[in-house]
C-alpha cells in the first residue's frame, strides 16, 4: 500500500512465487527507488520485517512511532487514549444497566408506530430473547 507494490516482489521477476516465498523467508525486502520514502518510515518497515517474532515490534509500539503519529488527526489520538484507558482498567464503554435502559427505551413505542401485537409478535418472547442475550454477555 506504501510503494504500490508488494514488498518481497523480485523487482526483475515479480511472477515468480518462489522466489517471492525465499525473500519473505530471509526477510528480502525492496522499496523502488522512484517512491519516497522518509527514514522514519524505512525505520518502521525495518522493525515490522524481521524474521524473529519476538524480536518485531508490537502493534502497540507501532502505534506509537514517530512516523505512524505524524499527521495523525487528533480525534483518533484522543479516540486511542480513550480505548487504551478503558483496555487498562478492564471496563466497558457502557454499564449492563446502561444497555438495560437502552433497551427499555428501545421498546418505547413511537407515536404512529406498530405494537408488537399488531405485529405478530409476543411481547414475552421478545423479553425472553433479550435476558438470555444479556445472560450470554455476562458470561465470559
């Protein structure tokens, strides 16, 4: 998505899978040098392309090198602080209670809106449904 090409390509033999699986393998990688790339970017792409997992960098740690930061908008940095905040302290972004009402203000009818027996349905079957989704959620 970068260069417009894949990274492993043979650049004299691009059809060749073999030869594309063996530069995967040794971690043969190219960037053409008609595109520009800055060297914070190449620092990246050098730490993503390693061969040893443990030794690659994290998605975490990509997230927060200099080059995935620069021009980023500041509501998605803020939208991350937010999720990562959340993440750290094993919190939801609602409350069951929270859902509980949204539910309950779900089934408010709506002035000139169909009931659920003028539709066919059972208002229990309906209640049934939603405590054993919720019975679901809350187990994990």
């Amino acid at each position: 998505m970068l260069v417009g090409s894949y990274p492993f390509e043979e650049p004299e033999d691009p059809r060749n899978f073999r030869k594309t699986i063996n530069r995967i393998l040794n971690v043969q990688y190219s960037i053409p040098d008609y595109v520009r790339v800055s060297s914070d970017c190449r620092k990246l792409l050098s730490q993503i392309f390693v061969a040893d997992p443990k030794e690659r960098i994290t998605i975490p740690e990509i997230r927060k090198h200099p080059w995935f930061l620069k021009n980023l908008s500041k509501v998605l940095i803020e939208a991350e602080k937010t999720n990562n905040e959340n993440q750290e302290g094993g919190e939801s972004s609602q409350s069951v209670e929270e859902v509980m009402n949204i539910i309950q203000e779900a089934k408010t009818p709506v002035a000139g809106a169909l009931s659920v027996n003028q539709l066919g349905l059972v208002d229990d079957d309906l209640d049934a449904d939603v405590d054993a989704e919720v019975d679901e959620c809350l187990d994990f």
